[in-house]
C-alpha cells in the first residue's frame, strides 16, 4: 500500500499534534461511563467474601444468618454453585491464569473469594457478606522468599526463556579487575487502578452482555465463552473507559466470572465492584524478588561480565515469575552477559503482569548495581554507562531498529545539569541544610507489536469512521489512534469519528506492552489507506473526475480531497467522488503486527535516561524527591501532550517503587495487613515536584511503518535506580531493598 | 427504618425515601440518584474519588451518610458546567492534561473547585500540592493536575475582577 | 455495616436522654463510618449530634479562656485567624492531618474519641483486645512497625492517630463533657488512657457523656511565638504520623520560662513528660539542652515489635520541634504543615 501512496506525504497531519484528549469532556463533566456506573433494571448486588486466612479449608459459613438479613437474595458457596463450563484451574490459552471460582472449599491464599453474596441493595449484599463469618481449618502459611526451596526457571512468562546466557561468564569473571555482587530486594506490589475490578453481567438466553473494564476486549469473547461455554460470538463486552489497568485488567479472574455466574443463576444483572481491600489478592500483583547482581570491570571501566540472577515469589498453583534478570539483556556491553530466574511458591495470590513487569524490578536493581559499581570504579555513573553503550544488542549483536540513548543521555544531563556533580556522596546541602544528592539510571523498554484489526469507512458526506476495540485505560487511546486514523484516511481530525472499546468492532488487540499504539495505530491507517486506495481506483478511472487518468501512484490524499501530487490544480473530493459513483460508503479494512523477519533483523527498544534529586533531613530522614528528569527516545510521538502524561505517570510510578510501595504480610497468617490506601502507600500530589520530560526525535524505519515504539512502561525503569542512587549520593548509604524506608537510613545513621 | 430526607443535587430539589440509615452519599448518588459521575476509589476516605461539595465544601461522599444530609445542598461533577459551558477547572484539566484514565477525576475537579473557593494556596504550587493531596491518582497525572488548578485559579480569579470592575 | 437506628435531636438534652448502651455520637463520620464499613464498630443506633445548637462556635470566655464547640471542624478551627493567631501549633497539627476534605468534615469532638488506626483493631478477624475484651492482642508479633513504644502493655500496643491531640496535650486543654449526670470537665492529661489491663476503656468519658467543647486556658496563648507541631511521615502529606512532636516555649531574656513537649504516635495518648518540660525551664535554648529533654521524653520507652526506631526517630523529633520553636513561630503558615520540608533552616 505504501508504495501506491507514500504515507509520509500525509502522516503527520494530525499526528505529531498535542491534541488534547477527545474524551476529555466526558471525563470532566461524569458523563464518561465506567463498567459500574451502568444500572440495568432489575440489577442485584453482588459482594464477595474474601478468605481470611492464606492456606487451609473454610470449614463453615452461616449461610442461614446472611440469608436472614433483609434484602439478601441468594448466597453462592461451593455447595450451590453452578458448574462452569471450563474448568478455571485449567490454562487453555495464552493469557488464562488459574483462579478461584468456588470450585471447593480450599485457600491458597488470603483474600481469594470463598463466597459471594447477591442482594438487592449494595448495603443488603455488603453485610450478608460479613454476616457469613467464615470458619476455617487453618494450615501454616508460606510467607516471604525463604519460606520454601527455590525452583529453577525454565519457561519463563509467556515464553521466554528463564536462563539466558551470551559469551562466557566465568571468563568474564576472571577477566575483571574490579567487581560488585550485590543483592536487591523488592517487594509484592499491587496494581490498586483507581477503578477497581467491576462488572455489570446481563444474560439474555445465551447471549452475555458485560460491562467490565478490559485490557484486550476483543480476545475476552473466547475467555468468557470457554469458562460459560457459550460461542466467542454470544459474549458483548463493553469497555469503553478503563479506570487505569496496569496489567491487571488483562486476565480473567474469580470474583468477575463469579458475578456472571451469579447473574446466569438468578436470572438477573448483577453488579460487582471489588472493595480496595480485595484488590490485594485475586488480580494479580508485582511479585517480591530478591536479585543478585555481579559486574565485573577491566582497567578501562568496560564491563567484562553482568550476571543478573532473580528469585521471584509466585503461587503454589500457577506459574507467573517476574522476571526481572531479563532487564540486564539488551541495555549494556558487556563481554558476557547471564540472566537466570529462579521461583518460590507460597501462598499468595499469582502475580501477573504489573506496568513495565520484570523490567520495573530488574531495572531497579540493575540500575543501582551499576551506580556501585561506578563508586567503586570512580567513575561518574553518566561516564561509566557511556563507556559500556552498546553499540548493538549485546549478546545478539542485532543491530537496533533505532537507538538515541545517547542523545537522551546528553539532553537530560543537560537539562538536569548532572556535570559538576561530586563523585562523593554527602557533599551538597540545601539552603535548609537537607542533605541533597543526585542520581541517574538508564531506561530501557522492550518495543513489541501484538495483532490487531481495523476498519476504516469513507462516508458519502466525505467524512470517515474508523472502528476498532481498543482499550483505553488512560493513555490516550480515543485520541492518540484517531489522530493516526484520520492521517490514513487524508482526513483532519474533526472529520473521523472513531469507535472503539467494544468487542462487536474489530479487534484491536491487547492495551499491553507498550505495543497498543503501535499495533492498534498500524491497524487503523492501513485501513484507512485500503479505503483512500478504493477511492483512488474510483477517481482516476471516472471521466467526469478531475483525476481521470492521473494514476495511482501520482494521487496523494489530504484534508478530504484527493490531489495529484505533481499539480495540486488537479483535485477531487472524497464526498463527489463517492456521490458520482452511487452515493455508497467505502470500507477499507486493516491489520497491524509485526514480520516476524523484521523482529529477526533488529533489536527493538525505547530508551531514555532519568536523573533524580532528592533531599533527604539530615536527622530524621525523610526523603523527597525534588526534581526528575526523563530523557526519552520512543520512535514517534504521536501526541506529545498524552506521550508525556504517559512518561511522567510512570515517573511517579519509579518514586512510587523507590519510597512508598510494600504490600506487608504478617507472617503467622499470611495476610496482607496494610491492605488499603491508607496503609499501602502511593504518592500523593505533594510528592510531586518538579518533573520534567524530554522527547528525544527518533526515526526508526524498521519497528513498524508508522514508526511507533511505546511509552507505557518505560518511565519506570531507569527511575528507581535513579532515586536510589540519590539518596545513596544525598546520604552515603547504600539500601539494598525497596522502598527505601526512613527506618532503613536511621539504621546506618 | 425509613428516613425521608430533601436535599438539593445540583440545583435540583430532591425527596429521598431512605429504608436504610446504611446508604452513604456516595451510593446514593450513583446507585438511587442515576448520578453514577462520583467515584468510588476506596469507599473509606482515603482517596478522594468520591469528592463532592456539601454547602460549597468538598467532602469525601464515602463517608457521610445519606440520612444526615437533609436540608443539604450537593454539587457534584454533573452539576458543574453550564450547559455546554465547562467550569474554569473543568477546562484546565483538558488544557493540562490533568488526567489519564479519568477515574478519579470528579473527585479531583471538585476538590479542586472547594480549594479555589477556601482561598488560602492561591498559585502557589506547593500550597496546591498539599491542598490537592486528599486525592490520590494512580495514572500519576498529578504534574498536569497541579498545573490546571494553577490556571484554573488565575482564570477564577480573573473572571471575579472582571465581574467587579 | 449492620443496621442501626439514625437519630437526630435537637438539643444536648435531647441526645444524652436519647443514648442507649450502644448507641454511638455520629460527628463527622470520618472514622466511625469507616470503622462500620470493616464491622470493627457496630452500634446499634446513631445519634447525630453535628446540629446541636451552640457547639459549633469559636468564643474567648471572660476569663481570658478559648472555647471550641465540639461541633467545630477541623478545617474551621484551623483557619479561624484569631485562633491559629492564638494557637498556630494547635492549627499546625489540624493542618497535617488527613487531608482538606475530611478536615472540612471531622469535628473537633470526635477528633478526641477516634480510634487506633492498628491494623488489627480495625480489621474484625483479627484479635483485639480494645475491641473485644480478652481476645487476645495479634499485633504483638505481628506487622509493629507503628505501634507503640511508650506506655503499652501486654494487652495492647496501638497508637493513638491523632496529631491535633498532642498539641492539645501540650497546651492543658480542658474537655467539657455532659451525661445524665449533668456536666464535669476532665483535663486533657486524663481524657485518654493507656491501656493497662483495659485496653477496652479508652477515655475518661462515662457511658453515654457527650463531648461539649474543649478550653485552652489564657496562658497557653503565651507560646504562641514560639511554638510547633512536627510530624515525621512516610510520604509527604495524607499519612499518619509515624512519630510527632509539639513543642512550645515561652521564651524571655535568653531563658525558657516555660516550656511544654508532647510527643504523638508513640503511645495510646498523647505524650507529655513533665520531667522533660522541667530540664528546660530557666535554660538558655541550646541545642544540648533540647538533646537532654528529649531524651528524658522518651525514658522508658521500649519496642513493642519491630519498631525500636521509634524511640530514636521519637528523640530527634522532639530536639527538632524545640529547634523549630525556638527558632519562632513561623508568620505564616509553612505550605506543607508540620513537614520537615515546610520549615525554615535548621542548621
């Protein structure tokens, strides 16, 4: 298609504009829908009643008291449940986790449901919950990353490999004339979107109607048509709107498929919204990881080895481990390189995809390690990672699709103003007398495409419609691919309507990844040129058209009219084009994805770089960050002004795993004790200070033909490293696990 | 027990019939009222989702009862703008870019709206900061939204000069 | 939340004759409806005291005297000038609490009677002492990392959350309450209990007594130069305390002639230690001095758990607030209240 009608005479029309958001007045005024904001008739309350122990056997429920409370309309135990068509232990593709869905009166882990409760009214269903008052038979819980023997990883999330190796590691050892070995914790981190899980089910005979925020709309048909064994076809999701997701959105869980099961049961809609305490369990979380980290360095600084090993926790009954060793792929040269992930299970909720998963963690570490080793080396952290750029991937010597790291180095330092700073740490003071320090770490996020559908119509009135289920769960999806589906069909922005997030449209793949833009956007402009190419065979074949036998290739399209590219006098309308031949809408059709020979030839990544200030009291410790500075190169930018809300957000998500996030579980019962937002901390806006964004321009012809990469993930990683360094440069201690806690820096005091 | 209660939402009287004392704002609004725009994010005063304006002070709706509002008047998202005409915070939040999934922003609007009207950060950002910290966002867009309450406060302020001159 | 009675009379009178064991006052709802939520608090009848008449006003009694009306919110005794002009510590720990909504919704009254926010007392499967009596205490051993390090027992080791309490504490409010027995005054030093053997019992209040204002005596105006609240949290704003300090002083010729220090967070009540407030009276406000007091203010102290890092972070807060006051008084609110990042040099 391209070479019929050279895209770049026409991308960037719309893309490439700080378009502000087109669901913005929804969203401000309420009038946005949520999947709990809907009310059909006759609607029940549905409330699940989370286990309160981490291993063992509900031995009794008081059914009969839940029952009596007034406007409690049923109660679903194992005892009563209906079957299920697919077994919710299986995994019969790609994205099924195993969960709980009553199947018997096992716990595998605290807060899984054990019952759910229907009522009338939310308060009704609410107490009924609380009035059951589960007993149990309680087994000792496994708590932590020591409480059983590890488990080498083999297969790794969705496929990769748990143990990666390039060059020879034990030379690269002996090469080393300095080293680190350093180990890092990190800790189970919960997703906690704004919007909980929630779910508005209807059935009508067969046909299941659900209003349920979704990361991969499209693909959620077949989930819920395999677990109620109902064709993909019979299944309406409608998400229009995601209140955040971050991973957790993306994979069927108990409580939601308990709800759907409820509303088959009674005959009713039913309406599920998990309490925040509940968010803390059956939909996933970032699991704990405890990295070890051994570099070695020849004379010149160069890295001779990076051996990068993690143990994550995960369940005892499914098989999701961050990986987090892999972050130390792809990013440095060193002579060898080693990645290895090792798994222990306990009784916890499975982990599962959490923004930037794997990278978040290992970066983290990977980062920090490499601050230690230029300590050691007396190099300044910027100059040792310079000395170590991969001028290829390392390991695969690919060469990069594309790679401005160096640029994002420079801007940001520049910007920062990283020169000047003391190699020593506790060497700057503010005018308060906080202890200052400065931190840096690299970014660095894997760019992969995903598959995806769309359809583009050109109206009669000469306006367009492109359609695809996308997700948008606050990274801009409803602007961001119309703006790249208005430039495929020559149209400004205000001309195309654009329908999305429901599972009756297209499939637009999965909202993951930092691949959906790409994907999605790659969809939607082939569609559109699919339909500027009909068009154009209209036009230049109709004599009554000022194109007539003008020929393809030499026809460009823009703002709804078709020109010749050599003689803009020549033109024609897309609404007289399409009026002359019939009045008929035209439909042009799309996919986006990735050759797999184009993913053999380069290695694909965003990169960036990210320098902290924090301050830190002298005496009581605690810490601020007051300035952060992301540098970051990720192939096109569609929309600046959402790109960098993006990048920001994931900043903060880097403060937040450096200073706040820690999931806390008593070790007697496996629970988690500060399971609400009072107790599991994230930031607030007053932890917020003077953010900065840096998009570095980068062409990269060969990621796709668009040249997207992806900003969803990558602010994160570089980051955390970036803080922790700070603060080891503000204090002169080094914390090895996250977060950083005012108690960790008292202790080295 | 049944409580029968009149308040006023967004300017529209309303005659609530409650038979039970249990039903906070917050379920009121969205589950008896069909006014689903306030948020649930925690339903325990920790977040901030839920924000409305009772006499023109911004409260979390989560933790106050239905049953002790009689004779209250509540704004909420939905009683903000003019017709099509958006309230000056409401338009600073699109400008800035003061929100990515639009969960919790009601609750970030309105307490925006009852922070301009104490009158006490003025445009200072670290003073907004702390004024807006009752309202937590997981998307992190708190860089845009501190800077749309900065605009929003000047624009207020602007239009409040002009009408006085 | 299970059902109860709502109720809403219309005149003190009316309320305690209207209380029934189990009954519950409703101020603000800031802590009870979100204690009713987890079912850690089930009264079987509310009794809505937010529109009594005259509790919700601000006055200076003839003798010199200020009163506040239980029905006072957090946010209006704030940002009352005359009274943060008066008290600026009292409004300075308002200020660090919560966050501006519920601050517009709590009253002053029940900020006195909220309750510990330890994970176990708010959670019903957990054991509890202070909730249910002689259940057992489950988190000793557990996660301590914010329990208390002064004044627990083996019954219980919670904290009381309250900020504007300590400096309550420090300045000797008074607390009007009124029962079927008519009216009496505690003073703040009583009001709240350590747990003891009944953890159970919390205050000094009586079965059914209503909270009816608080008095701050005319002197405690006095250190209004040179008084603070400093509170040391995880994040920057919208935490509870994991240790705080007010600290006032009166200051004349060089020398302290008063002087009050109470520390937050590390007990079941606020924490005033006379023995501390008496080192520094006749002193010139030197750093090693304020290292002395504040070392004597946490005497004793002991870790209930993983938490000895309390003591020490509970020591440096109380030399940080002497520092803080001595320094003076801020003329202006600091943009972040209470933080270590909102006051003026230090060094």
């Amino acid at each position: 298609m391209s070479d019929t009608l050279p895209y770049a005479t026409r991308f960037g029309s719309n893309s490439g504009q700080s378009t502000s958001r087109r669901d913005g007045v929804a969203k401000v005024t309420g009038a946005a829908t949520f999947a709990a904001d809907n009310h059909p008739q006759g609607l029940l309350y549905a409330v699940y009643v989370p286990a309160t122990i981490a291993r063992g056997r509900v031995t009794h429920l008081d059914v009969a008291a839940a029952k009596a409370h007034p406007g409690v309309v049923e109660v679903m135990t194992p005892q009563n449940r209906p079957a299920l068509a697919g077994d919710p232990d299986s995994k019969p593709f790609m994205f099924a986790f195993r969960f709980e869905a009553l199947q018997d009166d096992t716990v595998r882990y605290a807060n899984q449901p054990i019952a759910l409760v229907l009522g009338e009214t939310i308060e009704a269903a609410t107490e009924g919950a609380r009035l059951l008052n589960p007993q149990y038979q309680v087994m000792p819980p496994r708590v932590g990353l020591d409480a059983e023997a590890p488990y080498k990883v083999v297969v790794g999330n969705f496929g990769r490999p748990g143990e990666t190796v390039h060059g020879d590691v034990a030379a690269g050892h002996a090469a080393a004339v300095q080293s680190v070995d350093v180990t890092y914790e990190t800790p189970a981190q919960y997703h906690n979107a704004m919007e909980t899980h929630a779910v508005v089910a209807s059935w009508d005979g067969d046909q299941l109607t659900l209003d349920m925020p979704h990361q991969a709309i499209v693909m959620s048909r077949g989930v819920f048509g395999y677990y109620f064994g109902i064709p993909a076809e019979n299944v309406l999701l409608r998400s229009p709107y995601l209140g955040g997701g971050f991973g957790s959105k993306s994979i069927a869980n108990g409580p939601q498929v308990l709800a759907i099961l409820a509303a088959r049961m009674t005959g009713r809609p039913v309406k599920l919204m998990l309490r925040r305490d509940q968010m803390f369990g059956p939909v996933g979380h970032r699991g704990a990881t405890r990295q070890r980290l051994r570099i070695g360095i020849d004379e010149a600084g160069h890295m001779t080895v990076l051996e990068h090993e993690a143990l994550a926790a995960t369940s005892t009954f499914d098989d999701f481990v961050e990986n987090a060793a892999n972050a130390s792929q792809g990013l440095y040269a060193a002579g060898a390189l080693r990645s290895a992930h090792e798994g222990v299970r306990i009784d916890i909720g499975t982990p599962g995809p959490m923004r930037a998963p794997g990278e978040a963690s290992g970066s983290a570490a990977l980062e920090c390690a490499m601050d230690e080793m230029a300590e050691r080396a007396g190099l300044d952290p910027l100059e040792f990672r310079l000395r170590n750029y991969a001028e290829t991937e390392p390991g695969t010597g690919k060469p990069y699709s594309s790679k401005a790291l160096r640029a994002c180095y420079a801007q940001g330092a520049e910007r920062f103003g990283w020169a000047g700073r003391p190699l020593k740490p506790r060497q700057m003071r503010d005018e308060q007398g906080m202890l200052v320090g400065w931190g840096m770490g690299t970014a660095l996020f894997p760019a992969p495409m995903f598959a995806a559908q769309a359809r583009a119509t050109l109206r009669p009135d000469g306006s367009g419609l492109v359609e695809t289920a996308a997700a948008d769960m606050g990274q801009g999806a409803w602007t961001a691919l119309a703006q790249i589906a208005a430039d495929g069909l020559g149209l400004p922005l205000d001309k195309v309507e654009f329908r999305s997030g429901s599972s009756d449209l297209p499939d637009g793949g999965i909202a993951g990844g930092s691949g959906h833009t790409a994907t999605a956007g790659t969809a939607l402009h082939a569609a559109g040129v699919d339909a500027v190419r009909q068009l154009t065979a209209m036009a230049v074949s109709d004599p009554a058209s000022p194109l007539f036998g003008a020929g393809n290739a030499s026809i460009v399209a823009r703002d709804g009219r078709l020109f010749v590219a050599e003689d803009a006098s020549r033109s024609d309308s897309y609404a007289d084009i399409l009026a002359r031949a019939g009045g008929q809408a035209l439909v042009g059709t799309g996919s986006g994805g990735r050759a797999p020979e184009a993913a053999g030839r380069h290695a694909m990544y965003s990169h960036g770089a990210v320098f902290a200030e924090v301050k830190v009291d002298p005496d009581l410790f605690q810490i601020r960050v007051t300035r952060l500075v992301g540098a970051f190169a990720a192939g096109r930018i569609i929309n600046p002004k959402l790109a960098n809300s993006q990048l920001y957000g994931g900043m903060i998500w880097g403060i937040s795993f450096a200073l706040h996030e820690e999931a806390r579980f008593d070790p007697r019962t496996g629970r988690i004790m500060n399971a609400d937002f009072a107790g599991y901390h994230i930031p607030v806006n007053a932890d917020v200070k003077g953010l900065e964004v840096i998009t570095v321009h980068e062409d990269d012809p060969f990621v796709n033909a668009l040249g997207i990469k992806g900003v969803g993930e990558i602010g994160i990683t570089g980051t955390v490293g970036a803080i922790g360094n700070a603060i080891w440069h503000a204090t002169g201690t080094r914390i090895r696990r996250f977060p950083i806690r005012i108690e960790d820096l008292l202790a080295h005091a | 027990m049944s409580l029968s209660i009149s308040l006023t939402v967004n300017g529209a009287v309303r005659d609530v019939t409650l038979n039970d004392a249990r039903v906070t704002l917050l379920d009121l609004l969205r589950e008896r009222l069909a006014l689903p725009g306030t948020k649930k994010g925690c339903d325990r005063g920790q977040c901030g989702a839920c924000t409305v304006l009772i006499d023109g002070r911004r409260i979390n709706a989560c933790l106050t009862l239905a049953a002790t509002l009689d004779g209250a008047e509540v704004t909420t998202i939905e009683g903000l703008a003019c017709g099509d005409m958006l309230h000056p915070v409401q338009a600073a939040f699109i400008d800035h870019d003061g929100f990515q999934c639009g969960y919790c922003t009601p609750g970030q609007i309105m307490s925006a709206v009852g922070l301009i009207a104490e009158g006490r950060a003025g445009t200072d950002p670290e003073r907004i900061r702390e004024g807006m910290s009752g309202n937590l966002c997981r998307c992190s867009a708190y860089h845009g939204i501190t800077e749309a309450v900065l605009d929003a406060t000047t624009r207020i302020a602007a239009e409040k000069a002009r009408k006085s001159a | 939340m299970n059902l109860f009675d709502y109720t809403r009379p219309a005149s003190v009178e009316a309320a305690i004759a209207a209380w029934v064991p189990g009954a519950a006052w409703l101020g603000g709802g800031t802590n009870l409806v979100d204690l009713m939520k987890t079912g850690a608090m089930q009264p079987g009848k509310l009794i809505d005291v937010t529109r009594l008449p005259g509790l919700d006003r601000i006055e200076t009694l003839p003798d010199g005297s200020t009163r506040i009306g239980a029905m006072v919110r957090n946010a209006d005794l704030a940002h009352d000038a005359g009274f943060a002009r008066a008290f600026p510590m009292v409004a300075e720990a308002l200020l660090s609490g919560a966050s501006g909504q519920l601050r517009n919704a709590a009253t002053v009254g029940g900020n006195l009677m909220q309750r510990t926010r330890c994970a176990y007392f708010a959670d019903p499967h957990s054991a509890c002492n202070r909730r249910t009596p002689g259940a057992g205490c489950d988190a000793r051993g557990g996660d301590t990392g914010g329990m208390a390090v002064l004044g627990w027992s083996p019954a219980c080791i919670a904290t009381n959350p309250s900020d504007f309490c300590v400096a309550l504490a420090a300045l000797e409010a008074t607390v009007e309450v009124q029962g079927t027995g008519g009216k009496r005054e505690i003073a703040f030093a009583d009001f709240h209990r350590l747990p003891g053997d009944t953890p159970e019992i919390e205050t000094a209040l009586q079965p059914g007594e209503l909270i009816l204002a608080l008095r701050l005596p005319a002197e405690a105006a006095q250190f209004a130069a040179n008084s603070r609240y400093l509170k040391l949290r995880e994040r920057t704003s919208y935490a509870f305390a994991l240790v705080s300090a007010a600290a006032a002083l009166r200051l004349d010729g060089g020398r302290i002639v008063a002087a009050r220090l109470a520390l937050g967070a590390v007990a079941a009540k606020p924490w005033r230690v006379a023995s501390a407030e008496a080192l520094l009276v006749g002193q010139a406000p030197e750093p090693a001095l304020f290292a002395r007091a504040a070392a004597e203010a946490v005497a004793g102290a002991a870790p209930s758990g993983e938490n000895a890092h309390k003591i020490e972070l509970a020591r440096r807060i109380a030399v940080r607030a002497l520092t803080a006051a001595a320094q003076g008084t801020p003329d202006r609110m600091p943009a972040l209240p209470a933080s270590v990042f909102g006051e003026p040099a230090h060094v």
